[in-house]
C-alpha cells in the first residue's frame, strides 16, 4: 500500500525489479502440492499456514506481459534472519540485482537497492514504540538527491497520512507529497488519496491476507484484494485472482489490467 515509494523512472531492462519494489511494501506468510484456484464465487481453503519455517517463501517470480506485447520475466532468491525478517532478494536472472536489508540495535534498519551490482537506493528507516515505521531518510545515488518521510498512524496502529519531503542541506525540508489512507472496519485499506492520484481497493472477504515476505515493521490490511482502482488523470483497473497450495500458502496472484497488462507473481517455500 506504500504507493508513493514506487520507483517508477528506470530502464525498461529492469522494469520486473522496479515493480517487486512495489510489491515487497504493499505485501504484508502465506512445497508446492495440489493447487487450489480462488474463484469469487468460491470458499478459500481454511487450513492455516504453517507456522514453522515452511511458511518462509524462498522464491519469488514475477512475469509481467504488457499491452504492446513486451514480456519481462525475473526471479529472486529471499533470505530472512533469525526473527524472520527479510535480509535479502537476489535476482537470479539479472546479475546484480539485488535488495539488501540490515537491522541494529537502535531501532533502525536500512535497504540497499543495487542494479547490475552498483548501489541505486539507500534507505534508513526509524522505527516507533508500536513497532513500525516511525520516518524514513532516502539517498539516491542515481538522482543525487535526498528524500525523507513522516509516517502517522491511528489508534489502531493503521498509516493514515504519509508525508514526502525533499531535503537539502540549504533549503531543508520541501514537503513533495502527502498521502491520505481510509480503511474498512475490518481494517483493510480502502482508499489512498494524494494530489493527482486516487486508488481504491476492494477485497475478497473470505481470503483472509496471511502472506507475508518478512517486512514486519508495516500494517497490513485483513484480506486479499480483489480489485484496484487507480487514476491519476485516467483510470486503470487492475483485477486479482490467486492460487494457494493445500496448506493454505499462496503459489500465486495474477493481476489483469484495463490497460492490457497482466502481471503474475509466484512463490516458493
């Protein structure tokens, strides 16, 4: 749900990597057996996932095809420490591509995003008393410039309103954007708002979201989404359907778009 921390303005070559950005802060932890495909119309399994480590996803593949024909495909090995936090993903399609995490003893952790082995993004991040993601403070080493962000949650521990600041050391802080967010009273997120872009989320009620990659400093909504609105001057739709295994953990989501493209990423455990 962090939508204003897409990076969106790299190589085509790399466009797959850009978007598992996107998907390591929008997910929230669901042996590949017999598969069970979710329809709307349909109950979802009930067993709950593991709790041991085979509920870790090990690999995550995403396969993108657009409108125009273009097909991009890239996998990534996942690594996590010993609390189960993530602590890597490691292309092993593109060599050098890669997420690195390190977390200290002072209640701070940070990302290195490389491309082709040489550092992109640099990322600290602040954690609260909650815990989660209190602010951010982010270098890129691509566009030379500093950004910050202030995250601000309710009383139940949801992110309400996220500010974007560009810093320098001569101007200081130029608040960038604001992010608005709305949800439901079975808390899912249901509504992001920031000047010029509006996405709106509906979820299927009985597929309860208990997938997970390791990012345990972010609020997660309840349920699996269904369908995405987005619009930003036009409007895409973007709907969702999902695969589980018979223990219950999620082999797939595949997302059409109104726009022609269609997106499917895969796990395994």
């Amino acid at each position: 749900m962090k939508v204003a921390l897409i990076k969106n303005c790299w190589r085509v070559e790399i466009q797959t990597f850009l978007t598992l950005l996107a998907f390591i802060l929008i997910c929230s932890s669901c042996q590949k057996e017999a598969t069970l495909e979710i329809d709307p119309t349909t109950q979802p399994p009930t067993t709950p996932p593991p709790t041991n480590g085979a509920h870790k996803v090990k690999t995550y593949t995403e396969d993108v095809t657009y409108g125009g024909g273009q097909h991009v495909k890239e996998t990534f090995n996942l690594t996590y420490d010993n609390n189960d936090r993530l602590l890597s993903l490691i292309s092993t399609t593109v060599l050098g591509n890669k997420l690195v995490y390190q977390y200290n003893s002072d209640n701070t952790y940070t990302m290195d995003i490389y491309v082709a082995n040489v550092l992109s993004i640099h990322e600290l991040f602040y954690l609260n008393t909650i815990p989660l993601v209190d602010s951010t403070v982010q270098y890129d080493a691509v566009g030379k410039d500093t950004t910050t962000e202030k995250y601000i949650y309710n009383s139940s521990k949801q992110l309400v309103t996220l500010k974007e600041y560009r810093y320098s050391k001569t101007t200081g802080a130029t608040l960038l954007a604001q992010t608005n967010s709305t949800y439901d009273n079975s808390g899912n997120l249901i509504k992001e708002a920031s000047t010029g872009y509006t996405a709106t989320y509906d979820y299927y009620p009985d597929l309860v979201n208990n997938f997970s990659v390791g990012l345990i400093y972010y609020y997660q909504s309840k349920n699996l989404v269904k369908t995405t609105t987005e619009n930003s001057g036009s409007t895409v739709t973007i709907n969702h359907t999902y695969t589980f295994d018979s223990s219950n953990r999620l082999l797939s989501e595949k997302e059409v778009f109104s726009d022609g493209n269609v997106t499917i990423k895969s796990y395994t455990y």
